[in-house]
C-alpha cells in the first residue's frame, strides 16, 4: 500500500521546463554521447521590483458589467451580488402529491 502524500513542493513557473518528453530525451542521448555540453534550462530573468497591479473599483465594475453582458453565464459573476441573481436556481413547476409525513400525524 502506498503511503499518502503529506506536502508538495512547488516550484516557480519560470523554473519549470515544459518542454515535450521526447525533446528532454534527445537533449538527454546527446549529453550521455558527448555531442553537446550541459547547458542549463533558460530561466526568464526578472526584477525585484514589485511590479503588481491592483485593478480600481470602477475597472472591477467595467470588468463584471462586461462578463455579464456576454452570451455565456461565467462561474466567477455566481459569486459577485448584483450579478448572481441569474445564478439562483428556479423551482421547478411539477405537480407532486403532498409528502406522506403530512398525511400521517403521531
């Protein structure tokens, strides 16, 4: 039986090779027959500086406003109040019979 899996280590998107399985074996047969040097992976250099983006209210209503007039009905807009009101499920109109707990008093 296989132990279960406690923690996993991510490692940052820039660092990950995505190249195919069979691109990574030919790279790996030329450096096990000497043809090519060991080269490591290119890495995306980046600054330190912090450069994140906080979108204003009035682009968040833009953003949401726009989503909601497409022909589709996004997940995120289910959570957003004004918007999720398309969101609620509507009763169903069937005709059943009363639940037999009501016919039935103790």
């Amino acid at each position: 039986m296989t132990t279960p899996v406690t923690k996993i280590s991510y490692q940052e998107l820039s660092y990950i090779d995505f190249s195919s399985s069979k691109t990574k074996k030919q790279k790996l047969d030329a450096q096990i027959n000497g043809s090519t040097p060991v080269t490591p992976s290119p890495t995306i250099k980046r600054d330190n500086k912090s450069t994140s983006y906080k979108p204003s209210e009035s682009q968040i209503s833009k953003f949401y406003t726009c989503t909601n007039n497409t022909n589709t009905k996004p997940a995120i807009l289910s959570l957003i109040p004004p918007f999720n009101e398309k969101y609620i499920p509507k009763l169903s109109k069937l005709s059943l019979p009363e639940p037999m707990t009501k016919i039935y008093s103790h």
